[in-house]
C-alpha cells in the first residue's frame, strides 16, 4: 500500500480550518479498513476517485457519498478503502456549526451540494471550499457559545441550564457532558501519543486527577467512546486520522 497525505492552513473567516487530501494505492483486492473515534471537529469529505464504504456504530456499510459533511461522533466511526483512492477534505472547527448554523445532528453524514468535478490539486480545492463557506455563512449566531478553549462565552453563561442543553443540542448535536468527555480523551491522547513507541506505557503516569477518577475511569470512558481500551488503540493503525489528528494536534499549539 502506498499513501500520501497532504495539507494546507486554511484563510476563511470560520477560523481554524485546513483542508487535506489523502492519495492511496493498494492492490484491487485488498480493503483496507480505517477506525475513526470521536473529535470535535467536523469533516468535509469529497470522494475524488476510487471506493469508499463507511459503517457509524453498528450500522450496515454504504457507499460514500461524493461529498458530505461527517458530523461530531459520539462513537466509532469506519471508513473502508480498495483499489486507488482519492479524498479531499477540510477539517472545520465547532464554531463552524455557530457560523453557519446548519443544525448538524451527531453520529450522520450528510450529504453536501457541492463537490469540485475533476481530481484537482490541493490549492485549487481548497480555494473553492472557501469560496463555498463564504457564501454559507450568512445565518449563523450573533455571538458565539464556546471560546477557542472551549469555555462557554459570558454571553452564553447568561442562560439557564435548560436553555443551554438546548443550544448544544441544537448547534453541536451533542450535551455538554458529551462535549467535555471527548474533549477530556483528546487531552489525554494529545499527553500520551508517544505511548506507540514504548513497549510497557504506563497509562496512568497520563491520566489528569482533574478529567479522570483513575485508570480504570479512564478506560471505562475512553471504550465507551471508542469501543477499544487505550492499550488497544496505540495499537492499531489508522491512515487518514492519524493525519488528521497530529495536524489538529499542531494547529492548536
């Protein structure tokens, strides 16, 4: 198998976005699976050339959309690639949802009205993704919910407790408790990256007193979440998101 990934800082008033593209090549009759778990992010996926199937949850495999926007996952999410694949994409951040105030549910994709028609380079995708959130993002909130660290606003800690599960319902797709369990995990994982190249990690020399109980807290969460144990998903390997996970990783520092 042969990959190449590919990414560019975005320009758009949204904030915080990079756009990407994953070329991949493996014999027709191999498919490789990806495993994708929880983030706070949302992303554009446009299917440029090749087969992609994808399962969330349970649920049965479908084809991929030509393009569409993957919603916050509140759980496991699969992608399943054969042959020669081509994917452009742009990772948006959760004021994406306050901006353009799309009301996206949790756990979809939803399928998007635009798409470039030709195997463009990065540069060119990513100009016309812009130009398409310009246009969009005329109906969003007045004020935002969530600052850059992710800390409700004094405008929105003005509202009761009801009407605010209302807005991350409405806005995100998800509570607020659902929220801060994968923004916790990310921390943790952003902490403990390393743990791949160690024999014997020692996972509670990582665990924050101030996210986590203990250990097996951690894990309880961190499988409900994902489905695996942290031991087991250091040990897995993931093509797409491992990319897209250290380029968030490094956009935030």
């Amino acid at each position: 198998m042969k990959a190449s990934f590919r990414k560019l800082s975005g320009h758009s008033d949204v904030g915080g976005v990079f756009h990407w593209q994953l070329s991949l090549t493996a014999a027709e009759t191999d498919v490789i699976e990806e495993l994708f778990i929880p983030e706070l992010f949302y992303d554009v996926i446009v299917l440029n050339a090749g087969t992609v199937t994808y399962a969330i949850g349970d649920g049965d495999w479908q084809p991929l959309p030509r393009a569409c926007v993957k919603t916050i996952q509140t759980a496991q999410f699969r992608l399943r690639f054969q042959g020669r694949i081509k994917l452009s994409g742009t990772r948006l951040p959760l004021c994406f949802a306050e901006r353009l105030n799309l009301n996206l549910a949790a756990n979809q994709l939803v399928p998007l009205q635009w798409g470039t028609d030709c195997e463009c380079v990065l540069s060119e995708f990513a100009s016309e993704f812009e130009a398409f959130l310009d246009e969009q993002a005329t109906k969003g909130l007045s004020n935002s919910l969530l600052n850059n660290a992710l800390q409700e606003t004094t405008w929105f800690q003005q509202y009761s407790a009801r009407q605010k599960r209302r807005y991350y319902q409405k806005i995100f797709g998800i509570s607020q408790k659902e929220l801060r369990k994968i923004q916790n995990m990310h921390k943790f994982l952003g902490q403990a990256c390393y743990f791949s190249t160690r024999d014997d990690p020692r996972i509670l020399d990582n665990v924050s007193a101030g996210d986590y109980y203990d250990q097996p807290h951690l894990n309880r969460t961190f499988r409900e979440l994902t489905g695996l144990t942290p031991v087991e998903y250091f040990q897995i390997t993931s093509v797409l998101q491992d990319n897209l996970m250290a380029a968030s990783y490094n956009e935030s520092r």
